[in-house]
C-alpha cells in the first residue's frame, strides 16, 4: 500500500507521482495523488513491491521532472524490500532522467544527484510485528517529513497473529484515523 500525505491546500496544486509505465499511468488516472491511499495487489512475486519501490524512487525525483522531491517511508512488514533493488532502480531513473532532460533548468537539477542521493531520501524500517507497524504509524501520523509511506504488506501481521476477527477490524478501523 503507498500513501501520499500532503496538506489539503497543497493538493489542489501537486500532480500525482508517475510510475513511468504510460500504461499503469493512465489506468490509476495520472499516477498516485497526493492525499490518497492507494493499494496495490499481486500474487506472490507478482510485482506490487517492484511497483513500490518504483513510486518511493520517483517520489525523490526534482519536481521539474514530476517527482516530489521528497523523503520516503518504507514500513516492511514481509522482509521484502531490498536497498540494493531500490538503488539499481534508482540508478536507470538517473541514466532516464538524463536522456529525458531536455532544458537547461532540467539538466542543472541532475547535477550531484547520484542514486545515492536519491536512496538517502528513502527510510526503510522493518516491522516484525502489528504493534510495530501501529508504533509506527502513530510517531509518524502529521508528520511532514515524509511525502509518501509505503506498507509492504499492511495485511501481513493482521493476517497471521489474531484468532478474533473482532479485535482485527478493531484495530484495523482504529489505525487507520
């Protein structure tokens, strides 16, 4: 699941982070807005965390190149997300970004990025349990500093560690405020 948090005034004049697939782009109507709650599913190894990692690179892009330029949250709930994976992916967005600048203004906002000044915008916290992702989701709840939270997967915890539905959807309504 990828989250935008920005404040209601500001929406009105962001664009939605690309995933630079045109297709998947025109399907989710533009990309991921600001302020949304998105989820993405797929079968195992079916590509939703690759679409992730994708949209939590892109999000750290320059604005000029329709990105948020901004940090990231990545909250691993499965033990799936890998730096190494995000840093190659951010590594063909620069070689992308380079072949797609075509001003000056555009060029000059590529210099001394690095993929690894893109990845230092990306946090990645391991979640071994719900009252993990819930201690987290609660410290970062209002907090500006993140224009996108990434859960991979928000279902994971809640599938496994409860035997009372009732006290699942509990929490889960109560997280979710």
């Amino acid at each position: 699941m990828a989250r935008v948090h920005v404040e209601e005034a500001q929406q009105k004049h962001m664009y939605p982070i690309i995933t630079f697939s045109s297709a998947l782009d025109q399907l989710i109507g533009g990309g991921i807005r600001p302020g949304e709650v998105f989820e993405i599913l797929s079968e195992p190894d079916g590509g939703a965390i690759q679409i992730c990692h994708q949209l939590a690179v892109n999000a750290t892009m320059p604005s000029i190149f329709r990105g948020r330029n901004c940090k990231v949250l990545i909250a691993d709930c499965n033990g799936n997300v890998c730096p190494q994976y995000i840093k190659s992916i951010s590594h063909f967005v620069l070689l992308h970004l380079n072949n797609i600048a075509s001003t000056k203004q555009q060029s000059q906002n590529l210099l001394g990025l690095t993929s690894n000044s893109l990845m230092s915008n990306i946090d990645v916290i391991r979640c071994t349990n719900y009252t993990h992702l819930l201690a987290l989701l609660n410290t970062i709840n209002g907090d500006e500093k993140y224009g996108l939270l990434v859960i991979d997967s928000i279902a994971t915890h809640f599938r496994h560690e409860f035997d009372d539905m009732h006290v699942r959807s509990s929490i889960l309504a109560f997280s979710g405020k």
